[in-house]
C-alpha cells in the first residue's frame, strides 16, 4: 500500500509537522457541541457589584484587621512592626541599614516616604531618588542598591498584601532590593481584594503593584527558594 494511501485509510493528516487523528478529533468536537446545547447545572452568575457588596467588607474592627494582617504576615515570611507614629521609622530604617552594612536606600515617592527620607539624609545616610535619574543610571544605580523604602496607600488584611497604584511612584524600589521596606497606615487596611478593587479608581487599577511578602519560587526540583526575583526580606511598618 502507498503512503497516501494509508493516510487516506486512516484518516489521518499531517498538518504542519504534527500528526492528528481526524476521527478522535471530530469525537472530542463533537462532543463539545453537544455539551453546549445543554443548560448549564450551575447558578447565574452573581453580579459584580452584588458580590462585591456582600463580601466587600465583614465588619471586622481596626483591631481584628490589625491582628488578622500581622498574622498573614507571618505566613507568608514576611515582618510586621508596629509603630505609633511615622517619627519612629527613620531610627527604625537607619537600625536595619546598619544591620546589613550600608548607608543607602533607594525610595518610591510619596508624601510619607518623601518626609522619611529627608530625615533618614538628616542622619548622613545616602536616599536616592529613581525619579530624578535619567535613562541607564537609574537602573544601573538603583539595581546596586539592596534596601528599598516604599510607600503602600493600602493593604489588604486577609492575604497581607500591601497595594501601591504607580501614580507617580518609581517601580524599580518596590522590585529591586534585597530588603524591601513599606510603610503603610493602620486606617489604609482593607478587609480583602473585592473592598481593594471597589476602593480604586478604573484609573488606578489599570497599573498598580500588588506585593505579598519576599519573593518565592518553586520552580525547580519542588525546592522553595526565597528572594530568586524580587526582595528577600519584606518588612512593613505598620503606623497606627
């Protein structure tokens, strides 16, 4: 028998390097169409808006989204400290500097960060600002730089997830370092990720970073490896 004969006995084509068996195909696709003139045994979907509305927020207190935060901090590797006020964090910030050797830090931006870094330059130490570098130098120096200071405006309780929408605020220190500091205020927690996406604007859900504890991977051989693309220590002040 010739090969195309075969082919044709079969049923068989080659379709650009692959072989496909047209009746096993046909089957499954048959199938498919089938199942799709049935009605689906599920519920409607619940809208959007109900569903966020119902889940948006559990009537959790400051106090219970406080501890339930501090608490997925934990589980997922990452440090919490409380602080009273924003005055504590510069001696706090300058302690862990001096604990890993250096006297830099890059920061983000932002209101709160801006006022701890100008009291961190106050202290001698060296705060630079990726917004103000031009094109290379901005990686090239920041890239060198292994502690970040960050601002979070949010953060979501139950996965302690701190939320920062780029509206101005430079990426590469949310990214980059090895220790990765946040700031964020007590009042900014959310109770989940449906009150975070009913609190932002369309504007700045469109580009934002989501950060949750030190950078993680599985990847290869099932071993977990920490900081492999992104901080390996993650600590938040938590300002009450």
């Amino acid at each position: 028998m010739k090969l195309w004969q075969f082919w044709r006995e079969k049923n068989f084509r080659f379709i650009t390097g692959n072989w496909y068996d047209m009746d096993a195909r046909q089957q499954i696709l048959t199938s498919i169409r089938e199942a799709l003139k049935q009605p689906s045994h599920l519920p409607d979907e619940t809208p959007r808006e109900k569903l966020a509305g119902a889940v948006a927020y559990g009537g959790e207190t400051l106090e219970e989204m406080v501890r339930l935060f501090k608490a997925e901090s934990i589980a997922v590797s990452s440090e919490c400290i409380e602080v009273a006020s924003e005055s504590e964090i510069p001696e706090k910030v300058a302690a862990i500097l001096n604990e890993a050797g250096v006297n830099d830090i890059s920061v983000s931006g932002g209101e709160v960060v801006d006022r701890i870094g100008n009291a961190l330059e106050e202290r001698g130490i060296e705060v630079v600002r990726p917004q103000t570098l031009a094109g290379d130098d901005r990686k090239n120096v920041v890239a060198k730089i292994i502690v970040g200071l960050v601002d979070a405006p949010y953060a979501i309780a139950d996965t302690a997830t701190l939320v920062a929408p780029l509206d101005g605020r430079s990426v590469q220190p949310y990214c980059l370092p090895e220790i990765l500091i946040a700031v964020v205020h007590a009042k900014s927690l959310l109770s989940n990720h449906f009150e975070l996406f009913n609190t932002l604007s369309p504007e700045e859900r469109k580009n934002m970073v989501l950060l949750t504890g030190p950078s993680r991977t599985a990847d290869i051989e099932k071993i977990l490896i920490i900081g492999a693309h992104g901080p390996r220590r993650f600590i938040t002040f938590l300002i009450r």
